[in-house]
C-alpha cells in the first residue's frame, strides 16, 4: 500500500476531493469517530461531513488562521494486481494509520482527533480525512508522521487478514522441470 500525506485548511475541499470521480459509483464512510460519522447520515451528506469535521475548529479556543491548514489527509492507495479490500478491512486500515500518525490512540479512541474515512469511488483507494484539534483543544505531535505510516503501510502490504493474493499466472521456471539449482 502506498500513503500520501496532505494538509489543507477547507474540511469541505478535502471531503469533495475525497468524493472525486471514479470507477466505484457510491462512495462511502467506512469508519470515523462518533462525532463525526452520524453527521454523515444526513441528506446533504458531503456537507454535514465537512461541517461536522470543521465544528472543532470552530469550538476552538484560538481561533485557527488560514495558514495553520489543520485537516490532515491521507490517501492510501493499493498496490496494482491487489484485490480490493472490504469496508471492514478498509476500516482496520484507516485505524492503523491514524494511530501510527498520532491522532489516535488505541486505549481511548474518543480522546483522538475527530476523523472520517471515505471509501472512495476507485474501489483500491480510501481517504482518511481528521481534524488536527482534539476535544480537548490540544493539538497532536506530527513530528514524523509520514515516516511513521509508511512503515505501517508496509506492515499491511504484507498482512495475511487484509491481502488475498492472486494465483500466480505460472509457475517458477524450477518448478516445472523439477530442478532447482542450490546458491
């Protein structure tokens, strides 16, 4: 799998580059914090998406400026040849970059960032969209973040519970003729 790491300051840009054109005709919310995610059951759903992702800035003692761009996105994106992934695997994902990115914790996801993540509508990649202040008003470390998801992604390029490899097209060359030469 492979991440990409952005920062924009507009929950609404980053919700309607999430639900940008693709192959899979009904995007969805696969996981978020419970604050955000029965916003998103409303009818004008990208909108009370991004609104219940702004609403801690807007609760936000200090009130954020332009520049502080504090929607953080991620962007994971299978390897080619991979078969897609269920919302439920899609959802362990997004759970394990978040907390590798420090925007969750695992004892107590309610003290987290809030955050969605969108199954987009190309069924090999999600968007995992959070708030970079948490309820409590302070702010997550994000001192090597992309070093940190990256190597997570690696880690689940490779899991036996989220990858269903494809059978291979032929076998090895040593495999046919019944020899193999040793090193």
């Amino acid at each position: 799998m492979i991440g990409s790491i952005t920062r924009l300051w507009d929950p609404a840009e980053a919700v309607a580059h999430a639900l940008a054109p693709g192959d899979d005709p009904q995007p969805r919310a696969v996981a978020g914090s419970p604050d955000v995610l029965p916003a998103h059951c409303g009818a004008g759903r990208a909108a009370d998406l991004a609104g219940a992702l702004a609403q801690p800035l807007l609760d936000s003692a200090r009130r954020p400026a332009p520049s502080d761009r504090l929607v953080w996105s991620c962007t994971v994106q299978q390897s080619p040849g991979e078969a897609a992934l269920t919302d439920e695997q899609w959802a362990r994902v997004a759970l394990r970059v978040l907390a590798a990115a420090g925007l969750l914790t695992r004892t107590d996801p309610s003290t987290g960032c809030p955050w969605v993540a969108i199954r987009t509508r190309d069924p090999h990649r999600l968007v995992v969209l959070a708030t970079l202040i948490r309820p409590d008003g302070s702010r997550p470390d994000l001192d090597h973040t992309a070093t940190r998801v990256r190597a997570v992604l690696q880690l689940l390029t490779f899991s036996p519970q989220l990858t269903r490899a494809a059978a291979p097209s032929a076998p090895p060359a040593w495999a046919r003729t019944g020899t193999r030469r040793s090193r």
